[in-house]
C-alpha cells in the first residue's frame, strides 16, 4: 500500500500536521526500535499507530512525548522544529502521553490527582477550588467522574479517565494513548469512544497505539502500520480493511488455533466447593462458587472484569486466604497451603499483572526465569546459586518458548508484551504443572503474539494438564476452551459445554440477564 500524502476529504490540503516526525532512529543494546520513521497526524484526527508487539510504536510515541530522545530525525509541533528533554517540555508544546500502567497516587483524590505535578499549586492546596475545575473539564468532555473520590476506590476505566483529564487540566491538545482499551470492559470501551469523538469534534489529535483491528476499524479516521521499526504503510481508514491491516502487521497469514472436541474427559484433578473469598477492600468477591476442574481439558472463566476472576484465580493460587469452603487437589485439601507448596504439587500461576507479580521490570531475563525455582539444587553448586547452570535453562527456555532478546542479561524492560508474556508462560509450563491458571494471558498482545499464545496452552492441554483460563473475549473462549463458566457479581452463574451454547446467551448471562433455563 502506498503512502497517503494528505488526509483528503478531512483537512484542508494547505493545513498544517499539528505533529511531524521525520526520519527517527532509535537503537537500544541490540534492537533498532524506530528505523527511519516518518508519521503525521492532522488537526481533530483519530490516528490508530498499528502493530505487533515489538514492532515500535510505544517507542515512537515515548519519543513525541520527551520520555526517550530519538538518535536522529526531527519533530515538529504546528510546523515548529522542537526538541524534548523530558515529558514536562512535551507537556508544555501540548503533547500528553497515557500509558498502559497508570501513573496516580491511589491515596490521593481524583481532583488532587488531576493538580499533581501541574506547577499551578502552591504549597496550601484549596480542595473547593479544584475539585470545581476538574468537574467542569469533566463536564465539557462527557467524563463521569467523583473529583473527591479516591483513586484506589476507583475501577480501571474511572482511573483511565483520571489519567485523561490530567491531560486536559494541562491543556494538551494531542493525546496519545498506548493500548488504552486493555483493561476495560465493552461499555467502558464504548464510553472511551464516546469521550475521543468529542474531542475529536473540538480539535483535539488522538494517537491510539494499538493492535485491536476491531477498535480501529470503529473509531480510527487515519491508520500508519508499523512493522519491525519501519512504517510499512499508512492510510484512511475507508480505504482499508481487516485483511489487510493484519496482513501488513506481521506479513503473513495468521493460523488461528483451534481446540480439539473430539477427546474424552480426563479424571478429575480440582474440586472447588462452596469457595468464599474476600477482594481488597473487605468485600465478598467470590461468593460460594463450585465447579470441576479435569486433566486435559480447558475451563474458561467468562465474565465482566471486576466480577471476581482476579480473586478465585489468586485463592487457587495460594496468594489469596479464602474465608469458607474447600480447594481439594486429588482429593486431598489444600486450602491452606502455600504458593510454594501448591508449586511443588503442580499447581501453576500466570498472573493477569504481568509486570508487577509475574515478573520483575529491572531483574534480568535470566534472574527472572528463575524466580518461581530458584530454590532447585540444580541451580546450586554448594551454597551457591551456579549462573553457568542458570543461564543454559534460561537460554532454553528463550529457544523452546521463541522469546526474542538480544540479551538474556538485559532487564526485561526490553521486552515487549508478547515475548513478555512467552517467558512467563514458558516458565510456568517448564515447571511440568498438572493445573496451570491463567489470567488473560493474551491482554494487550497483538494477533499473532496471541495465536502463539494459545498455541501453548492448547499443547500444554493436550499433554493432559487441567487449565483454567480467564479471558475477555468470548470469540476465543468458543475457540480454544471445552467449557465456560461465567462469573457475575462474584458467583459462578453457570458452567456450560461451549458447543452447546452461544455468544448471546453467555453474554447476557455475564450481565446478569435472565435467560429461560437459567
């Protein structure tokens, strides 16, 4: 596909891009993250900044937003060459950056938030007066929000409009947003949409950084592919479609994975029974939930985020303590033994919060392929943990996992969410687990780092291993799961054979609709 020169039909064609990059270059210790990259966005434009994980969006827009400094290229910002710093001199020229992981103070209110790091605060803080501003910016833009309400009373899409409304207290008049619909639901998603055409409307540039093809066909009016650090295309979004838009990020066809129906029931290897578990702020998240887990087959757990799948996934683990009931492993109750123990048992974790609990950002890849065995006497010479023996299983697993690094002793802060995501799914499966849990293993991957995904656990399956598997999407759960459990308001409302159900009737089970049969 060729390059569109201008966005006919939208802009004038003597109007000036409100950003231009020309000729970046980046480098990090043995990766090229932007390779000669030039991007426009226009005036009151939706711009989706397209693909694979890795290929070099993130990078990009770290560096319009003064977090990195490209090695070369220029910026301009309303026709003006400019060079950023730091984030604060791209916050002054209008550019603000949301990331994936937010970045509010959970204590603070969400007013004080908004304030936080403006310069326009003295030392006394007049709370009257700012939680009237941010409530009037959050009116102008559709934002429904508490201005005195606490971030950590907060769910992940009021925290995300916490993080935009910083933006707009600062007057930024481009936003980018990096993976942004991640962590929300389909109304919190629709609701974002809502707040980006009206701002859209006012004149405000969006750059979304994403891989959701569904999400830009809806709500994008501009699209540039990235693959591998070079722009391999770009153009309206009329003159595109899905197809294509895949084609060009990862350039070829992508085999989706598909679940075998035809195997036999393995024993059973987990009985949930009457599971009672309080969430963080005291509340009853799982409410007297039952269900079977069997050798070989894969359960899904359906549900609106928030519903309580975080914390049955965390009480199976060990990481949570669970208030009544029983967890029983082969017949034997395990409800109250450790993380470590349920390890030594077989019983396997990958955490929704990849960064954080999964694996640690400055831990180099070899310290961190350890981290969940590094107490194994095969690791040891005498007292010692022997790094020779440490680096040859991480180099295994970097080969047998396809994980891309340049450097196994580099921090993991250099990997992208997919291969990310392989080393800790290939850490967790290396362990041999006979029940592996996993939640949302594919959130916030590209389509082909999610198919290598459920590539994984669909062998690790078919090797016999029990997998209870949370998921968003329920187009993949009727792909690669045997059975769905959908979860509302913190109890299992049903558990149903996926070949003997529908999209339809799950969903409406999911919001707590009563569906005939019932």
């Amino acid at each position: 596909m060729k390059a569109a020169l201008y966005h006919e039909g939208v802009v004038n064609l003597k109007q000036i891009p409100v950003i231009e990059m020309k000729g970046i270059n980046k480098r990090f210790p043995g990766v090229i993250a932007n390779d000669n990259i030039s991007f426009r966005v226009y005036p009151g434009e939706i711009h989706a900044l397209l693909g694979e994980n890795g290929a070099g969006k993130s990078t990009l827009m770290s560096i319009l937003a003064g977090l990195y400094r490209p090695d070369s290229g220029t910026i301009k910002v309303q026709g003006k060459v400019v060079r950023f710093h730091s984030p604060r001199q791209a916050l002054e020229e209008g550019i603000g950056m949301i990331y994936q992981h937010f970045r509010l103070v959970n204590n603070f209110t969400v007013a004080e938030n908004v304030v936080l790091g403006s310069g326009n605060i003295n030392w006394s803080i007049n709370h009257e007066l700012i939680e009237k501003e941010t409530q009037r910016i959050s009116q102008n833009y559709g934002l429904k929000i508490n201005p005195a309400a606490r971030v950590h009373q907060l769910s992940l899409g009021e925290q995300q409009r916490v993080e935009i409304l910083k933006m707009l207290y600062r007057g930024c008049d481009i936003l980018i947003m990096d993976e942004p619909t991640t962590v929300l639901t389909p109304g919190e998603v629709k609701e974002l949409f809502q707040v980006l055409r009206m701002m859209s409307r006012q004149g405000k540039s969006v750059v979304l950084i994403t891989h959701k093809l569904n999400e830009v066909m809806e709500i994008a009016d501009y699209v540039t592919v990235l693959r591998r650090g070079r722009v391999v295309g770009d153009d309206r979004i009329e003159n595109l479609d899905e197809g294509l838009l895949t084609r060009m990020m990862v350039a070829r066809e992508v085999i989706h994975s598909q679940a075998r129906r035809d195997k036999q029931d393995g024993s059973m290897i987990l009985n949930i029974n009457n599971l009672e578990v309080k969430g963080d702020r005291g509340n009853t998240a799982v409410n007297n939930v039952s269900f079977d887990l069997h050798q070989g087959e894969i359960l899904a757990i359906a549900g609106v985020a928030g519903n309580g799948q975080k914390e049955l996934v965390e009480a199976l683990a060990g990481l949570r303590g669970v208030v009544s009931g029983s967890v029983k492993y082969e017949g034997e109750e395990i409800k109250n033994h450790n993380v470590k123990s349920r390890i030594a048992s077989g019983i396997n974790m990958v955490p929704e919060d990849r960064i954080g609990m999964g694996l640690v950002p400055n831990l180099s890849v070899i310290d961190n392929s350890i981290l969940r065995s590094y107490y194994k006497e095969e690791f040891y010479s005498g007292w010692l943990l022997n790094y020779k023996r440490v680096r040859s299983y991480t180099d295994r697993i970097i080969k047998e996992y396809d994980v891309f690094i340049s450097d196994s002793r580099h921090p993991i802060n250099y990997l992208s969410g997919g291969n990310l995501q392989k080393l800790l799914l290939g850490r967790e499966i290396d362990q041999g687990p006979r029940v592996l849990l996993a939640a949302y293993p594919v959130r916030g991957l590209d389509v082909a780092a999610a198919e290598g995904v459920y590539d994984l656990l669909l062998k690790e399956r078919d090797k016999g291993t029990a997998i209870l598997l949370v998921l968003e999407d329920l187009d993949d759960i009727f792909r690669i799961a045997d059975r769905v459990a959908v979860m509302y308001q913190g109890c299992i409302r049903k558990i149903l054979d996926v070949e003997k159900t529908s999209i339809d009737e799950i969903g409406s089970i999911m919001v707590g609709a009563e569906l005939t049969g019932v």
